[in-house]
C-alpha cells in the first residue's frame, strides 16, 4: 500500500508543477461559471423551483460543477490519454511486468490528481461564486464531510470509466474515439449542461442510473442536503456499486489485455 500512496503523492505533485494551466484553469472555471449562472436565473426567474431546487440551490449546483469538471475529469485531462499511447507504442508490456497491479498503480496516482484539482482549481471558483451569488452552503461540518464523500466516490467511478476506456486500445490501437464519445456522454449524463432533474420522464430516471450522475449529480445533491439518513446511504451504495461493477470489468479487460500481450510477447 506504501507504494500506491507514494504514486498517489507525485500525481498530486506532477500536476502541481503546472502553475500557470492551473491559473488559467482557474479563471475558465470562473468565466464559464459566471455565464451559466446567469443563464441559470434567468431561466429559474421564468421557472421557479425548475426540477426541485430553489436559485439560490440552482446556482450552487452551478459552482459546484465548475469545482468538480476536473476533479471528476468529466472532459478528460486524466491518466487516459498516456494509458492509451503507452498501449499503443507497447510500452504497457513493460508496466504489465512490474510488481505493482496496474490497476491500482493507475487509480493511485488518478486519486492525487483529483485532489490537486479541486484544491487547485475547485475552492477558488468555488468562493468567488460565493461572494458574488448567494450560495446555499451547508450550515453543519457534517454535509461538507459527507459531500466529500461523495466526491471520492465519483473519483473512482471516473476513473473506472476512463481506465475501461483506456483499455480498448489493445483491440482498436487508438482509444481516441472511444474517449470523445465518453466525455461528451459523461457531459451530458452527470448534469454537467443541465441537472438530471430536468430531464423529462424516462430520460430523466436512465440518465440518473448510469454511473456518470455519480461525477456531479450525486455530489451536488449531498452538498445541496438533498440526500440524509437512509437516503444518504443509499447513494454512497449507488456510486460504491458502480465503482465496484466498472472496477471488476476493467480488472477482468486487465487480464485478457495482459494474456495477450504474454502470447504475443512469446
């Protein structure tokens, strides 16, 4: 375990030396993030309590997804793009033979730089959203302890997504397609564009069980104090049984993908 704490470390290090993306990472989030909550009132002036949440609810959930855009990775920007060029050049032989699950290895070091961006790129846009807006925080240490919670586990459901992802590239060589039609899904589907109370019927019941509502809906809606009690737990399962079901299929894609390389490695 000592090992995958030190990876997780440098992948907090690694995206910390990268000062002058993250301010300007900083200031898009802040941008992007005035934009959208004054498109918000706008469209909650003609909608009041539009798919649940009062403006001031709406506006928080908009902060919030401007904090967790990299931190979830929901446009990419992780660990995906190197898996895949390293599966594409061979040099994943080489990790696949180095005492240290892959997996994990890749997990760990996804987990630090999760952390650097929403301390990095997440507060800030965070507490200028707070001065100029009025926010609904969470009044007891408790939510924010349990929002943060959430978020872990929408981490690690990304990055199940993305290392399935990754791994198609040892049967389509390049996973770059792959990977677009997956952002622009996990865009759509963890509420990034709009919350998933919004949509309509039986869209809006699919799209908030696929794993992608666990990126930001779910997070936004613990922060938001929607979730308490029994319903609490019963969205940390949702996200932990999703993380578990992607996780087990990318450790199985692991073995086939490693078999494969041993085959043609002999």
């Amino acid at each position: 375990m000592r090992v995958y704490a030190v990876v997780a470390a440098g992948g907090f290090r690694r995206h910390a030396t990268y000062r002058v993306a993250t301010a300007a990472g900083v200031f898009t989030n802040t941008v992007f993030g005035f934009i959208m909550a004054y498109t918000f009132t706008a469209l909650w002036d003609e909608r009041p309590h539009l798919g649940g949440y009062d403006l001031s609810q709406a506006l928080t959930y908009v902060w919030l997804g401007q904090a967790l855009l990299m931190t979830a990775a929901m446009m990419g920007g992780g660990f995906e793009d190197e898996l895949i060029e390293r599966i594409r050049t061979g040099d994943i032989a080489i990790d696949l033979y180095r005492p240290a699950d892959l997996q994990l290895f890749w997990l760990a070091g996804d987990l630090g730089r999760a952390a650097f961006h929403l301390l990095g790129r997440g507060v800030v846009p965070m507490a200028l959203g707070a001065l100029a807006f009025d926010l609904a925080l969470p009044a007891g240490p408790l939510v924010w302890v349990a929002f943060l919670v959430a978020v872990a586990l929408g981490v690690v459901v990304s990055f199940a997504i993305r290392f399935l992802v990754a791994l198609s590239a040892f049967w389509l060589l390049d996973g770059a397609g792959v990977a677009q039609i997956t952002w622009l899904a996990g865009l759509f589907f963890s509420g990034m564009v709009l919350p998933l109370t919004l949509f309509p019927g039986a869209l809006g019941t699919f799209a908030q069980a696929l794993p992608w509502s666990s990126l930001l809906q779910i997070p936004a809606d613990v922060f938001l104090g929607k979730h308490t009690g029994w319903g609490l737990v019963r969205v940390y399962a949702f996200q932990a049984g999703w993380a578990a079901v992607l996780l087990a299929a990318g450790r199985l894609l692991q073995s086939v993908a490693a078999r494969r390389v041993v085959v043609q490695g002999g």
